[in-house]
C-alpha cells in the first residue's frame, strides 16, 4: 500500500475531497476512444472536476520511447499507463485513458492494481467495428497496412481481445461523440464517481 495517499483529516474541509477514477477506454484503432475521452474531459472542467486525458501517443512518445509492439512491449506500455493514471487518480482526478490495451492479461493487470489500491477502476469498450474503423482511418493506419507499409495493426493482423465484461460497452457508430460522451458521464454519476 502507498503511503502517500490522499486523506482527509479534521482539518480537511470534506469538500476538499473528491473521488477519482480511472476510466479506460479500450477500443481498436479509430474506435473512437481519444474523441469520447476528449469531449466527456470538455464537460467534466465545466462542471469544475479534476481531469485528465491520458492519450496512448502522447505517452507512447514521452513515456514509452524506445518500446515496440511487440506482446511484452504493448504488456509494459499498459502498465506504465496504468500506474500513472492510478496515482493520478488516487489523489481525487478523473483520468480518462483512451489506449488500446489489445490484451486482457494486460487490462486485468491495471485494474488489480487500482484494486490493491482502493482506486475506482471502469473499463468502457468502445465497440467499433473494424470495417468502420478502417473508414475513419483516422492515422491512415488501415491504409498503410492495406499497402504492406506497416503490419501489426491491432484487429487487423495483430490481435485485440474483446473485453468480455466491460463496465460500459459504447457502439461509437450508432451515435454522436456527445451521446457516446453522456454515455459514460451517466455511468460515472451512477457509480458515485461523479
């Protein structure tokens, strides 16, 4: 156990203290993931909550540099994700994580940790089909792999382990990004994490 942890004391105004979480949003490329997270992080600072986005690039380049795709790499980049967002989110911040995680092992790791920790953990699978998917092709990442420029693309010709028991399952193509958004933000406030 940490030793380190957000506490409140007498001394602490109760209004002071604020749940986080750590939302984890899962989904393949192009799913939707890094948009949803966006737009529900937009409404979450209007209504005066601590957020953050942890988006899987942006870690990729300053905390991940130098780790590849294979299994091992993608286990060790989850990870590294996973205890950031839960120290983050320990001390009272909703962390939104809109990173693929293609493996269960990887994602059952994370949330065994928050677990251990006493940290509230939602996975949300952003249940875009590939064919959808490659549509957007919002990296043209299904685009270069159709050409032979790049391989082990998740769900592609790489592995993604469908989650079977998500907290929330989001079909991103059957609504707008704000439905998808108020989606979550609804299961969040029925959690209490809200």
């Amino acid at each position: 156990m940490r030793a380190a942890r957000l506490m409140t004391t007498p001394d602490t105004p109760l209004e002071n203290h604020v749940t986080g979480a750590t939302v984890w949003l899962t989904g393949l490329p192009s799913a939707g993931k890094t948009t949803i997270a966006y737009e529900l992080a937009g409404r979450l600072r209007e209504e005066g909550r601590r957020v953050e986005v942890l988006d899987g690039d942006e870690i990729r380049e300053f905390l991940s540099a130098g780790l590849g795709f294979s299994r091992e790499d993608r286990f060790t980049n989850v990870q590294r994700i996973g205890f950031v967002a839960e120290l983050l989110a320990s001390h009272g911040v909703t962390v939104l994580v809109p990173v693929i995680a293609p493996y269960a092992d990887s994602r059952e790791a994370v949330r065994k940790r928050h677990q251990a920790e006493g940290t509230a953990f939602v996975e949300v699978h952003v249940a875009t089909p590939v064919d959808v998917c490659s549509v957007r092709d919002v990296k043209g990442l299904y685009a270069r792999q159709a050409a032979g420029e790049i391989s082990g693309l998740t769900g592609v010709d790489d592995p993604y382990e469908v989650p079977e028991a998500p907290d929330l399952r989001i079909e991103s193509q059957n609504q707008t990004v704000q439905e998808s958004a108020a989606q979550l933000h609804a299961l969040l406030t029925e959690r209490g994490l809200l």
